[in-house]
C-alpha cells in the first residue's frame, strides 16, 4: 500500500466564491430600498416647493422694480380708416439719466404646517434725475405735447408687494400714487404719479395744488425722490433703466445669493448679514433712453434683472440626498466587517442576518428624513446615527456570539457616521472629502484582508496548503 498526498480539493473556494458573490447580490438588491428612500426625499422636497410657493404667491413672490419711467402723452398725426387725417393719442417714455435705490430687507421667517418660507419687508428710498424731454431725438410726429399729463412711473411685478403708498416728490413738491395698467409692459401693473393739473383731479388730495408752471421746465432736470414700502418672498430684483443705476442693499440675512443680469461691484457678508452695491451703465444693456409706444419688446427689459435671493445655504432635503448617495457604502462595509468575522472566527453567518443588518442601515435615512423636517439637521442626524449603530451593535452582540465581537461594528458605524456628517455639512468641499475618505476606506478593507486565502475561506497560514493524504492499495502482484 502506498500514499499519496495531494492539495485540498477546491470545495471551500467554491463555497467562498458563493458567499462573496451572495454578498455582493445582497448589497446591489439595496439599491432598490436606497432608490425608493430617494423618491420619496424628492416627494418630500416638491411638497415643501409648493407651500413655499403658495406662501410667496400669497406675499407677491418676489418682486421686481421697474422705474422710474417718465411718460408724456402726445397727439400724432395719422390716417382713419376713411382716409382722413386724425389725432391719435401715443405716449412718448424717457428713462432717467441717474438712478439711485437704497434700503434694508427685513427677513421674516414664515411656517406654513412644517415647512418655513422666507419673507421680507424693504422701505426702499428712490432718486431719480431727469433731462429735459427731448421729443425730436424720438423723430415722433407730435403735433401736440400733452404735458399737462405727464406721469412717472415705477412698474412692479406684482402690486400686491406694495405695503405702503408711495411718498414721492418732484422737484421739491409732494405728489400722491396711484395704480394703473403699465404703461411700458414690462409687467402688468404699476403706481402711477401724475405731474399735471389733469393729475391733480385724479390724485387722492385734491386741495392739494399742483405746480402753476408746467411740470417738466425746458431746458433744466428735474428730480424724483420717492419712498416705497415693499414686501416679498426670497429676494428682489431691479432693471437698469437710469444711464447710471446704483442700487445699494443690505439686511441681517448672512447667506445671499446674487445673481440676475449683473452682480455688485462691492459686497460684503458676515454673520451679522451682507452689504452689496451694483453700478450700472447704460452702455451695459441694449435699449435706448427713450422711445415710444411699442418700440422696445418688454422681454429685453425684463432680462436685464439683477438682485438678491435670501437663501439657506444647504437644505434638508439636500442634506438627505447627499446622505442617500452613500447609502451603498453603509451597507458594504457592516457586510465586509460580518464576512471577515465569518473568515477569522470561523463563524457561519446566514444570509437573512445579513439582510436585517442591511434593513436596518437603510432605515437609517427615512429616520433622518423624518426626524429632519421636525428638529434641527444635527439633532436629526446624531439620533438616528446613535440608535441605528445601537441597533447594528446589539444585534451583532447575538449574531457574533460575544459582546467583543458585537461591539467591533460599534467604531465602524461610528466612524462612517462621522464622516458622513462631515460631508453633508460641507458645501464647498463635500466631493474633496468625500473622495479622500472612500479611498481611505478601500485602502482600509484591503490592509484588512490581504491576508485572506479567498480559495480556502481562512486566514493564510491557518492550514493553508497543508496536503490532505490520500489512501490506495496496491494491487497484489
């Protein structure tokens, strides 16, 4: 009788080749529960759009002032239907030559159920100069100038932003608001200011008399001062109509976001808020000082906005998707660290431990979802962290046999949550740290198992390739 020796048959590499491929089925089948908490932050996120919208749409949303605008209506010559001349009314526009806003948003916090819109009051003080109307570099066939009904102008985007009446002046003398049809059309609506004696009928005080020369003298600028209350939701917008537009604003909110045709030359932001302050020329934009009745298409006035948004930073609802994104990763890693018990314990864990370990990382997010919307991010975060890798740790105490072994996933969930809210709390370096903390983690897993003999399932050196002997008989001879 002889002995052969041979190596171990390649049974136990089949089998950890099914466990790792099982494994790695387990952690792609979660990315339909990670998909499905997704959606529903997206869900989440569109119903607080649409109370955030309904609760700017009640405020006016946000507003956008157009002026100020001097209009001076006149009769021109035209043609009737029967081939006799008429006189038609049309209006000639003439845009300001300086124009200077200033004022301070007033934030307010709005709740609508448990969403929160952000409002806000402005008092804006408005200067204005104006040449002396020029109607023939208009080339407008007047042959009557109507400048006893003359009215400046100041368009809003909606005028149910308008808190107060406006307090306006020209050239020293008081004169009262009212609403009217734009005169322009940029936008629907504005307050309207008439300057004439046909003003004065139409004006709320009419004991109060109007200049006894005409309202424009030839030949001099006239001056517009006037104060305006308004109030909005998230931001406000201006148009550049003056051949210099200055606007200058601040508030308390520390998170502004600029944007619109042009941003501030000069600004500054801190947490105690921000100062900002745009000059424009009007060499910036691409219509003219004046010009009459439906010469300019509204549209290319309406694109030259610029303003400020009161905006927070990172939302919710964006701190959640961010989190989603490494869902994949929080189930991965209590997997790899169950497999490498299974491989230096030489411990059996079934598929459905596994599982519940998985479930149980994936309620993770819909608990910080909905912790989220009712306490503030961090409190959210740290308790659904905390019971979750409470919940991972003594399940794993039952599953690994000893408390040691249980408490080994304990600085591994920890560790991850860590670095999880690191992320997700930064703006600017969110993909930076992300990235050098997934490497870390590669680098981490493979420093752990590079002594693993994936064909045997064990440690090596742990009776790796110690030969199985093999018995036969010799035949007799």
């Amino acid at each position: 009788m002889s002995e052969l020796r041979m190596p171990r048959l390649a049974g136990r590499g089949n089998s950890a080749t099914v466990k790792i491929l099982s494994i790695g089925i387990m952690v792609l089948a979660f990315l339909v529960p990670l998909s499905m908490i997704s959606s529903l932050v997206g869900e989440r996120e569109q119903r607080r759009d649409q109370a955030v919208a309904a609760v700017a749409s009640t405020a006016g949303g946000s507003p956008v002032v157009a002026g100020p605008i001097l209009n001076v209506p006149y009769l021109a010559q035209s043609t009737g239907a029967d081939g006799k001349a008429i006189s038609v009314r049309r209006v000639a526009h003439f845009l300001p030559g300086s124009v200077t806003i200033s004022g301070r948003m007033n934030p307010q916090r709005r709740a609508r159920g448990i969403y929160e819109a952000i409002l806000f009051t402005v008092d804006l003080s408005l200067s204005a100069r104006f040449g002396s109307p020029d109607f023939s570099a208009l080339h407008a066939d007047a042959e009557r100038i109507l400048w006893n009904e003359s009215y400046v102008s100041v368009e809003l985007s909606d005028m149910r932003v308008l808190r107060d009446e406006p307090n306006t002046t020209w050239n020293g003398r008081r004169y009262y608001a009212t609403g009217a049809t734009a005169s322009v059309g940029i936008f629907n609506s504005e307050t309207r200011v008439y300057l004439g004696a046909a003003g004065n009928q139409l004006s709320r005080s009419p004991d109060t008399p109007g200049p006894s020369a005409g309202p424009l003298p030839d030949g001099a600028g006239s001056q517009l001062e006037m104060q305006i209350g308004l109030g909005g939701a998230q931001g406000i917008s201006f148009l550049p109509l003056g051949g210099t537009t200055t606007v200058e604003l601040s508030s308390s909110w520390s998170t502004p976001g600029f944007d619109g045709f042009a941003l501030p030359v000069t600004r500054s932001i801190d947490a105690n808020g921000f100062t900002a302050r745009w000059h424009l020329l009007a060499l910036n934009r691409n219509f003219p000082q004046s010009f009459l009745d439906a010469e300019i298409d509204p549209r290319l006035i309406r694109a030259t906005d610029f303003g400020v948004s009161l905006i927070k930073p990172v939302d919710t609802y964006q701190r959640v998707t961010r989190a989603v994104k490494y869902g994949v990763l929080f189930v991965l890693l209590p997997f790899v660290a169950l497999f490498l018990f299974e491989v230096h314990a030489k411990l059996r864990i079934h598929p459905m431990q596994y599982l519940l370990i998985g479930f149980a990382v994936s309620v993770f997010y819909l608990l910080l979802l909905s912790l989220s919307e009712q306490l503030p991010f961090a409190a959210a975060f740290w308790i659904s962290a905390g019971a979750t890798t409470l919940l991972v740790t003594t399940y794993a105490f039952f599953v690994l046999a000893t408390w040691k072994r249980g408490f080994a996933l304990l600085p591994v969930l920890g560790t991850l949550y860590l670095f999880l809210y690191v992320v997700i709390q930064s703006e600017d370096y969110a993909l930076v740290i992300g990235s050098i903390g997934l490497f870390l983690i590669v680098a981490t897993i493979m420093t752990l198992t590079r002594g693993v003999d994936w064909y045997g399932l064990r440690p090596r050196g742990e009776g790796a390739g110690t030969p199985t002997a093999v018995h036969s008989e010799s035949p007799a001879n």
